[in-house]
C-alpha cells in the first residue's frame, strides 16, 4: 500500500493541508522525516502570487526550509547517513516527510541546538553573510545598516554584524515597539524609517558620511534615500523588494556617490553555488551561532495544520522574530 504523508500545498483553492504520496529520493536526495520548519516571506509571497521556483504544477507543497532525521537515503550520497539530524534547504518542506539534495542539508548536534533553531538559522545566516561578506565586502570595523532589522532575517544581520566586528550598527524599523528590541540585538543607533527625516538620522550617526554597507530589504522608494544613507564607494546590497518592486532610481546620484549596487538572491542559484555560499557562511559563523551570539527569535511555534493562521500573522506583521512550524 502506497504511504502517504500530510502536507501543506498551495493550489487553486489556496493553503490547503492534504494527504499526498511519500516521496521517493532520487539522484544525491534525502528523504527526512520533518521536525520542524522556518516560515519566510517569500513563502507567503508565494500565496500571493509570486513564484519562487521551488516547484511547480497544479498543487504544490509550499516550504524552502526545514529541518528533520534522515531516513533515506538516495543514490550517490555519501556525506550523510541515516539517523542523521540535518538542516535543509529547497523546496517543499511543510510536510510530514520532505525530499532534499544531500549537498544542501547540514547536520547537526541536537544536544546543543534546538528543532526551531534547526529550521530556520540556515537560510536567514547564509542569505546576512552572503549580503554583508561575500557582496558588501565587510572589513572589521567597518559601519552596516540593516534596513528593515525587525524581521527574522534583519535580527540575525544585526548579530552578524556584531560578531564580526563592525564598528557601529544601524537598524531600523517602522513600528517604534520592534525599534526599541533591537539593541538588545547589536544595534547601536535605531532608525524609525516611519519618519520622513529618517536619513538625516543616518547621516548624524556616521558624521555625514553615510555607512559603509546598507542592507536593503526594503528596495522600491527607498531606493534613492538608501544611497544617500550608503558612504561614498559603498555597498549597498539590495535583498529584498517589500517596499515595491519598482521604483524612482535616481542614475546620476547612484554615479555621484560611485556606489557599488548589488543585488543577490538564491533562488537562480545552482546547487553548486547554493553549496559554496553555505559553506562560507558557516565557516565564518557557526562558532557564533553554536556559542549563541547568532541565534533566531522565536516569535511563535505552530503546528503543520495552523500553518494559514501563521502565515496570516505574518501578512499583517504582528511578529517580531520567526515564525515556526513543529511537526510531531
């Protein structure tokens, strides 16, 4: 008798939960009998609309991280075993049993890390380092801006920042409740981007200059400020687009001040190039993270079937820190 599991997928009907076949591994997969699983925007983004290549077709299992035991193994791999603990990454991960490329799964000591950890700590810490080390360049002591510091991914670039060494850190927020936390998080100076004159905020703070590296998740009308707010042969390195997708981009202010615009995602990534970044990542910050100087804050766990309510919570931004789901 075919195994089946339970799921959530995404298809003409919305978010719903349904029993669908165990998957079988292939070529250099994992099957992993899923824990736990970070909830991101680009999942719920998903739900609205926008397609992130994970998978396709009429139903799709919704999920881009998790984290489990492995449980089977498919051909040609040789750097896990069966009984591992492991962090994933890839798609279709909201489900009772998940495939992943072998060469995308980290394992892992549970005794010294949680499930909730597991789940999440990977895709938000890879996707920071990429941004501020591998494309901004980061020189210890240098000055970072975090813009949009609140969310989960913006909470572990703060303590990125910190652990590596930079000499002052901005972060910012539009709800002055979230503002307030983020010093407890490596922010030295705090900016309420709900202010029209948030920049000359910025510009106070770095004796007119501007930062070093801005860490854009923002993106859309922000985009002419945020160089203005980047020092002069600056990073500023663009992660996200919750302000719009488009926007007013000013040419000659981004010639003038001799920015270096970067922009960078996953998601066109091979799992060669989705190796190396991981394996950078976690060469230069799982001491920290191990140490708990780089760890999530956990806003709220669910279970697999809440996963709708979850992701509501995130459309209307009531969290500060990642939202969880726990798979029994």
């Amino acid at each position: 008798m075919e195994k089946t599991i339970k799921a959530v997928t995404l298809g003409k009907n919305g978010i719903e939960i349904k029993n669908l076949p165990e998957p079988i591994p292939g070529n250099q997969q994992i099957l992993v009998k899923v824990k736990s699983c970070g909830i991101n925007r680009s999942d719920l983004l998903e739900t609205q609309g926008q397609f992130f290549g994970h998978t396709s077709g009429e139903t799709k299992i919704i999920g881009g991280e998790f984290a489990g035991e492995v449980v089977q193994l498919g051909e040609g791999v040789d750097n896990l075993k069966i009984g591992d603990n492991v962090m994933c990454r890839g798609g279709s991960g909201w489900a009772q049993y998940a495939l992943a490329n072998s060469k995308r799964s980290i394992k892992f000591n549970l005794h010294n890390f949680s499930w909730e950890q597991a789940a999440s700590i990977q895709g938000n810490m890879q996707t920071m380092h990429d941004a501020i080390v591998t494309n901004g360049n980061f020189v210890v002591g240098q000055s970072v801006f975090i813009q949009g510091a609140s969310s989960g991914v913006g909470l572990i670039g703060l303590q990125i920042a910190r652990a590596l060494g930079a000499s002052k850190i901005l972060g910012s927020s539009t709800n002055k409740s979230r503002l307030s936390k983020l010093s407890n998080y490596g922010a030295d100076v705090l900016i309420n981007t709900s202010n029209e004159d948030w920049l000359d905020d910025v510009l106070k703070a770095t004796n007119g200059e501007g930062v070093d590296i801005l860490i854009d998740m923002l993106s859309g009308d922000y985009v002419n400020k945020n160089m203005k707010a980047t020092k002069i042969n600056g990073y500023l390195i663009n992660i996200g687009r919750l302000a719009g997708m488009n926007g007013s981009f000013d040419y000659d202010l981004h010639a003038k001040r001799r920015l270096h615009y970067v922009g960078t995602t996953g998601r066109t990534r091979s799992v060669a190039e989705n190796f190396e970044v991981a394996k950078v990542a976690n060469d230069d910050l799982w001491e920290h993270v191990i140490n708990g100087e780089i760890r999530h804050v956990i806003f709220k766990s669910f279970p697999l079937t809440e996963a709708k309510e979850a992701l509501n919570i995130m459309n209307n931004n009531k969290h500060f820190g990642k939202l969880i789901l726990l798979i029994n």
